[in-house]
C-alpha cells in the first residue's frame, strides 16, 4: 500500500456523472474516465466502496410532479442506479479491476445482495465494491446511502463527487462572488444550508465523526488525492 490517509474510504457518485451535460443517459466516454479514476484510487491499496446516484436516467422527483406516488418514483430511482452501477462495473472490469456489485434491492440476477459482513470482507480482498439501489428504502437519498454505507463498513472518509471543486457559499457557475470554503464543521452546513448533501446525511456523518472530502470529480487525480489526504475541495469535519 502506498502511503495513504484513509484505508478505507466510500465514494459517493451522481448519476449526472456518468453523462454530459445537460444530456442524460450513459457516456461511454465520461464513464470511462471515471472508472480510469477509480481504479487509480484502488491500485493505492485503499478499500474502495461506490455509492452511485442515478439521476441521469431517472429522478423520483420529477415524475412527482406527473403524480406518481412518492413511493414508487423513489424505486424507479433506485432501480436506475443498478443500471449506472452495472454499467460501472463492466467498464471496471473491462480495464483490469475486481469488482463486486451489490444491491440494497435484491436482484440476484445481476448483483449480490447487500450484507455488511460481506461487503468488509470483499474490500479486504482488494475489490472495489459498488452498491446500488440506495438504502433500499423510498424517502431516502443516495447521499443519506452513502452515508449510511460508510457508517456501516466503518468507512473512515465519505468521498463525495460532484461537478464543482469544493463547497461554495453559492452556486459558483450562477454567482462568480461566491466563496469557496476550504474547510467547515457538519453544523456549519446544517446551518448555513448549503446544498452539498441533504441534512440526515450530514447529521450521521456529525454523529458518526466521519469527514466528508467534497471534490471535483471531473479533475483527473483528485480521488487520488482526497485518500492521500492532499489539498483538495473542501473538508466537511
């Protein structure tokens, strides 16, 4: 293992990572790059575990608004994130990596179902792990997943992917003043309500005393980075 910060960490990624712009669906492309990333990462010799989102297939938000039950439109959601994770996975294994996919949902077609003791023991034989289907509950997000995940796995950083470098006091690509925080406390976040994750995210994460590294994922090297605990977002902690 090379010298690293966190030897086991849990990387949340959003649906909108896995395609362009304003575009939606799978990147072949932008898929590839981020498994190029995560591979990266793993060959570090950290226990790797990916939360993914599926917001660029489905968002149960917006079929609310059609007057779906909330219930099922957080399932169709679910369900995308199955189809960005196995997605994940082939394009992972495809480059060289061990992989395992596991599901909040069962799904024994496709992927494991997810245990606990399980997932440990496969990241201690050097798989990156990749779970899907949220918690497995509606009213939940991925991000509340990811948290949960890390909580459970003992995880002792919440890596969290998004499109902008770091947490910002606004929307930077809207507000060019906005400030950039190198650093903040959970209460900071809950506080000021800024939109990094949604608040019973960043409530277990508080209790939980696990920091949360939001980066930029777009920027190659910057996982890398965040486990080697080099300079990079903003640390939530």
């Amino acid at each position: 293992m090379q010298k690293v910060k966190y030897q086991r960490v849990v990387l949340k990624i959003s649906g909108e990572s896995f395609c362009r712009p304003n575009v939606g669906g799978i990147d072949v492309g932008v898929s590839g790059f981020i498994a190029d990333e995560i591979k990266a990462a793993a060959q570090l010799g950290t226990q790797l575990a990916v939360v993914v989102g599926g917001g660029n297939i489905v968002r149960g938000k917006q079929f609310e608004k059609l007057g779906i039950n909330i219930a099922t439109a957080d399932y169709m959601g679910m369900v995308a994130t199955v189809v960005n994770a196995l997605a994940l996975q082939d394009i992972l294994e495809k480059k060289g990596a061990q992989t395992r996919l596991m599901t909040a949902i069962p799904m024994e077609a496709v992927a494991e179902p997810f245990i606990r003791r399980k997932c440990i023991r496969h990241l201690e034989k050097g798989r990156v792990v990749i779970l899907a289907a949220g918690t497995g509950n509606p009213h939940f997000t991925t991000d509340t997943a990811a948290a949960l995940r890390s909580i459970e796995i003992n995880a002792q950083a919440l890596l969290k992917a998004t499109k902008v470098d770091g947490v910002y006091s606004a929307d930077p690509n809207i507000n060019k003043s906005a400030r950039k925080y190198t650093h903040l406390n959970y209460m900071q976040v809950i506080k000021s309500k800024l939109q990094v994750m949604d608040s019973t995210a960043v409530t277990m994460c508080m209790e939980t005393k696990i920091p949360v590294i939001v980066f930029n994922l777009k920027k190659k090297g910057n996982i890398v980075q965040a486990i080697r605990g080099d300079n990079v977002g903003t640390i939530i902690s």
